[in-house]
C-alpha cells in the first residue's frame, strides 16, 4: 500500500499491527468551552473528531481502533497529559501515535519535560485555531499519515473523506459496513482477521 506522503517507519510499523481510522483526531481534554471549539476547527478542516474528557477516557478508547493523531492537554484531571504520554509511548500498541501537547505551560522546562515524555509538537494556550489545525496536518504528513484520505493499492484508490472507491478510475459502489472493512484491510495489510475482531 503507498499513500501519497512518503512511508515512514512509523506508518510502515502501524500499518503491519494495529487498525487506524485514517483522518481521525482524538482530543483529549476537560475544559468543555476548549473541547468544543477543537472539535469544530478540526471538524471544519475536514477531519473526524473523537472526544475523551480525561486520560482514563482516552485510554479505553485507544484499546481497539486508533485514531490518526491525538491532542492532549497536559493539565486533566486524574492522570495529567504528560503521564498519558508516557503510558502511550510505553504500551507497543500506541507507541507509534503522533501526539501534540496542548497546555497553558510556556516555560522551557515544561517543553522538555513534554517532549521527553515523547510527545512529537507543542502548542501552548491561548493558541490560534488556525495555527492548531496547521500543525496537526504537518505533523500527519511527518508521520507518513495518509495525505486527504488518499489509501492506494494497486488499481484500487479510496478516498477515505469521500467515502468512494475507484478501481482503474472506474466508480465502485460500497455499503457503509463494507467501506470499513475495506479500509481495515488496506490500512492492516497482510495480517488475517477473525470473524470477533472484525
């Protein structure tokens, strides 16, 4: 499978394990005014937004499908951003997610504090949503994410925020049950699949 970014080592890792739903941003915050305004500037700019109000949310959200990036605040109640980071980071199953920091915490030991945690970007409160949104389509171009919703193989081409497949740039017709599972196999090639698991 070839994406129109380059594949990097960590998409080529997450496309031999693990399901992702392709264009989905996981926002992982508490303050119910920032959540709502991320949802509808990422919602805006085309992506699909899951919403975890706390770290513990998240974590069993992130057991079965991943998203393709995950914005965290550092200050959430329980676990903060920065331990989620850690978890993340140290669980083989979302080792490789991209992450991006979202925290009213400036200061420089606060960034590598952040950053050692293994998080990939940094964006610090009051930000501009515009600026957000740019950061989160350059980190998903670094990290091999497919660019547009573009999944190609071979003939076949599917356009993931359309919702359409084309073979040999003829139209296809698919069933919602049955673009999502063509979207499983084309982003897990190679692995088999039982019956439970789909």
């Amino acid at each position: 499978i070839r994406t129109r970014a380059f594949g990097s080592a960590r998409q080529l890792a997450r496309n031999s394990g693990q399901a992702m739903s392709s264009n989905t941003i996981l926002v992982v915050e508490d303050e119910p005014g920032i959540l709502e305004m991320l949802s509808f500037s990422l919602t805006r700019a085309g992506f699909q937004v899951w919403e975890s109000p706390s770290a513990e949310d998240a974590l069993r959200r992130l057991e079965g499908t991943l998203p393709s990036l995950v914005v965290l605040d550092w200050m959430l109640p329980g676990l903060s951003g920065v331990d989620l980071a850690k978890r993340l980071r140290r669980d083989q199953h979302t080792a490789d997610l991209p992450i991006i920091m979202l925290t009213a915490r400036g200061e420089e030991a606060d960034k590598l504090k952040s950053f050692d945690a293994g998080i990939d970007d940094y964006v610090t409160k009051p930000f501009s949503p515009r600026e957000l949104v740019a950061r989160v389509r350059a980190l998903l171009r670094r990290s091999g994410a497919p660019e547009g919703g573009i999944i190609e193989h071979g003939a076949m081409r599917l356009d993931l925020n359309a919702h359409h497949l084309s073979i040999n740039g003829n139209s296809v017709t698919l069933g919602p049950t049955e673009f999502r599972l063509l979207e499983h196999f084309m982003t897990n090639p190679g692995r088999a699949f039982d019956r439970s698991t789909l």
